[in-house]
C-alpha cells in the first residue's frame, strides 16, 4: 500500500542521513584535531574540548530531523502518483509541476550564492595574508634568537643597566655568537612589564611643535644584530654613552619630519623636553617594529644608560651562526653563569616570532578556506545531480528529438546552458552576499578592501568553472543517448 511505501522510502532517507552524520562525527574529529593546532589563541579549558557522548547525541538527532525533514515530501509525493499512469509509462512522461522545478532550481542557486559568499570571504582573508607575509620589515629575522627575561633587585636605573651589560656580554661570549643586543622591546615582541620605552615630544629647537616619538633603549650592537640599515651618520660608540648631549640614532620618519631629510638630521640636536637635548649622530631606516600590519612611526635610539626608569622586563636579541646547535640550552647557560638567579621563560627565533604574529590570519584564511570548499563541493554535487536527474527525466524527449535529427551538440548545449543559466542566478545573489560579508569581514582584513573587484571577480569565475564542469558531465552522458534503444524501452 502507499503506507508501505512511504515507509520503505523514509527508511532509506534515514539510513542516508545516519551514514552521512557518522561522516560527519568522523570528519569532525580530524577537523577538531587541526582547528586546534592551527588556532593561535588557546581556549580556556581547551583540553575539555573534545567528541563526548553529548556530540554524537546531537549528532544523531540533527542527522534524524534532516533525513526525516527532506525525505517526508518525496516519500509522500511518490505514493500520490498515478500509479495507473506510471505502469503505462505516463509518469516517465508527465512533466513535473512548475513548482517542484523551480524548487530544485531554487536550491542549486542557494547553493552556488552561499558557496560565492564563502569563497569570496576566503579570497580575502587569504590575500590579507598574503599581504601580511609580503610585507618587509626592514629587518633581517634569520638567525636571530629573542631571549626575554625578567630581572629583579636592581635599586636603580644604573645597577640594572649594569647587571643586564654583564648578561649581554656573556651572551656575545658564547661560540657561534655574531653579535648581541639589549633592550627593552624586540621587533615582533611588546615585552617590557611597567614600560617598553617612553614617549616624547621632540623638535629641532625647544620652542618649536614636538612629534611625538618613541624613544627606545638599545645597547651599540642593537644595529647590527638586527641589521637594521643607516641611511645617513653613524652608531654611537661605548665610550659616547656617557657624553652630554647624549647620542641618539633617530628613524626616517622622525628625521624627515622634524630636519626635512636624512642627511640634514645628521649633527643636529634633538630637543625632548624638560629641557633635555641629544646630539643626533644615525639615522636608521624605518621598521615594522609592532608587525607587518603597523608603522612604526617616529622613533628615537638612545643608549640604556639614558633610561629614566628600570623595567622589570628586557629582551636579549641574538644573532647566531646558522650552524649553531643547541641553541637555546647554550644561551641560557651563559645568562646563568652571571645571574644564577635570573629567569629565562622562553627563548625562540625571531622567525617564529614572525610566524606567531601572522598565526591569526593564516588561521582566517584555512578556516573559511575550508568552509568554502565544503560549499563549493555542495554546489558542484548539487547542480551535478539536478541535470543528471532533469536528463533522467527527459530520456523520451530527448530521444525523439535525436530521432528527429536534432544533433547531439544542441542537446548537450542545452543542459550545460541550463546549468549555467542557475549559476549566473546564484552568482547574482552571491555578490549581494559577498558585499555583505566583505563589511562583516573588513575588521579582519588589512592591505584589501571589503569590496576588492579582483577577489570577487576570481571567485565568480571559479563558481562558473566549475559549474560548467558540473553541467558537462551530465549532458555529455544526455548527449550519447541511443535514441532507437530508448524509445524501445519507453
């Protein structure tokens, strides 16, 4: 009876549903895996974070509700058809309801504008980057290691400035040591506890508008540890850190907006408040000292010793040999040889610091890279399957029209136009989509903008690329059909 069929044809729509949730079960285990490498932020309770008994139950109801949701319509329709008909062969004939078509029409365009939308946003997010990776920092990273630590007991300015030139020295002592740098902040590491560095207004005269500057400690070899190229003048030299004026090296930007240029700042004083001057002896390209995505903006060098406070953070910068081994256990023995009791909590390359830093948006781009896919191989499948059913559908038609002597070109234009025809529909509503996300996303996005033409212009064309495949497929099988075989099985 018609109950019978019903349920013999949700039986199945369950099954499907159940086999296609314990996929799922299984595919998020590897996706929970990866996620959490790839996150850069730890969770809180992260270890709590795991497949239990509660996913799988929420599992099988979702799968459940799914199968029962979309397989109760077809079910109760086929045990509605003219059963009369069908054994004559009238239902491989009839043609279906307009709305059942537009229907099935209307989810492949969902599907294609949804899978636009995510493919767009993942475009961005990765040429953000992209962007990020490709932008110079104006310092040279390999085979610089950042050693931070966190000295304590010092009772003044002077004796950490001293005690922390004893640790550096044993540092550039250590074999395989090229140089050895002090200060307070590396690039790519805002460390520092209280401070970092400080602020000031400085200018070429004390009466004039100041720019305000970062003025950063750093011992003589901070330069050339960090290779951090002198357009114009000098580095201080040990001996100068004690003169009045003190020496100062200032960056590019702070040069040409105070002096006009990099040159005509060499031997000029520096003004910086409470009547405070330094004598102007390098001027030092600008870096991305915060990142890739961040200027640094004027910035001042002076020595340690100039420090009008004692931090209860510094971070050591060392340049080593590539053919150094052991890295980090030989550093922390030479830090321990003269200050026992000075922690040590990390010590990594600068490259990994580099790598860190870029961890947020590499993450970005993998997971709505990944959302995309899933959407793209939902809209290929699904316009696969609408013109492998619709060709099912029009064996007869189109066999008559073969017979006829349509050729097999047309037939097979006819069903890939078809298949476009829903594409360019969904890629339509997909650019609304696509804007829309662009602002959701523009906070994450950086060197791109929300609505760049080429990103949704590639996407768009990757959609149509790939229907087009997908529409192929179906009608080429649509084109090779034996017309006199099937009019004889009709």
């Amino acid at each position: 009876g018609r109950g019978r069929l019903v349920e013999q044809l949700m039986t199945e729509s369950v099954l499907v549903g159940l086999v296609g949730g314990a996929l799922g079960v299984a595919l998020s285990v590897v996706g929970l895996r990866t996620f959490l490498t790839l996150n850069p932020q730890t969770l809180p309770r992260e270890a709590a974070v795991h497949v239990d008994l509660r996913v799988l139950g929420f599992a099988a109801v979702l799968s459940l509700a799914t199968a029962l949701l979309f397989g109760l319509l077809p079910a109760l329709r086929a045990a509605r058809a003219n059963l009369a008909g069908a054994v004559r062969g009238a239902a491989r004939t009839a043609t279906e309801g307009k709305g059942i078509r537009s229907l099935r029409g209307g989810l492949v365009v969902a599907e294609v504008a949804l899978s636009l939308t995510l493919v767009a946003g993942a475009g961005l997010l990765l040429r953000t980057f992209l962007q990020v990776q490709g932008q110079a920092l104006g310092i040279q990273t390999a085979g610089v290691w950042s050693v931070p630590v966190t000295p304590t007991g010092y009772d003044s300015p002077e004796s950490w400035v001293q005690g922390m030139e004893a640790v550096r020295t044993a540092l550039a002592e250590v074999p395989g040591v090229q140089s050895a740098a002090l200060s307070l902040t590396v690039p790519m590491q805002m460390t520092g506890g209280r401070r970092c560095c400080w602020t000031r207004n400085v200018a070429a005269t004390a009466d004039a508008d100041g720019v305000r500057t970062q003025m950063h400690p750093v011992s003589t070899d901070y330069f050339t540890t960090f290779q951090l190229p002198l357009l114009a003048g000098r580095v201080w030299t040990p001996s100068e850190t004690s003169m009045d004026p003190a020496p100062v090296v200032v960056s590019e930007p702070l040069a040409i907006q105070v002096f006009g240029s990099a040159t005509a700042a060499v031997g000029r004083t520096l003004h910086h408040g409470q009547g405070l001057t330094a004598q102007i002896v390098g001027v030092a390209a600008d870096d991305r000292h915060y990142g890739a995505e961040y200027e640094h903006g004027p910035a001042a060098y002076v020595p340690l010793q100039e420090m009008p406070f004692q931090s209860d953070r510094a971070v050591f910068a060392v340049r080593m040999d590539p053919s150094a081994t052991d890295v980090p256990a030989r550093l922390r023995d030479a830090i321990w040889s003269v200050a026992p009791a000075l922690p040590v909590p990390q010590v990594q390359t600068l490259d990994a610091l580099v790598d860190d830093a870029s961890a947020g948006r590499r993450f970005d781009s993998a997971l709505f890279g990944s959302l995309a896919l899933v959407a793209l191989v939902l809209a290929a499948g699904g316009l696969y399957g609408l013109l492998l059913y619709v060709a099912s559908q029009r064996r007869r038609d189109l066999a008559i029209r073969l017979a006829l002597g349509a050729s097999r070109g047309h037939i097979q234009r006819s069903l890939v136009l078809g298949g476009l025809g829903l594409t360019a529909a969904g890629v339509g509503l997909g650019l609304l989509g696509s804007w829309a996300s662009g602002r959701f996303l523009s906070s994450r996005l950086w060197g791109v903008e929300a609505g760049d033409p080429g990103t949704l212009v590639g996407a768009s064309l990757l959609l149509l690329a790939i229907a087009l495949l997908a529409s192929w497929l179906p009608a080429r099988r649509a084109g090779r059909t034996d017309p006199l075989e099937t009019l004889r099985q009709e």
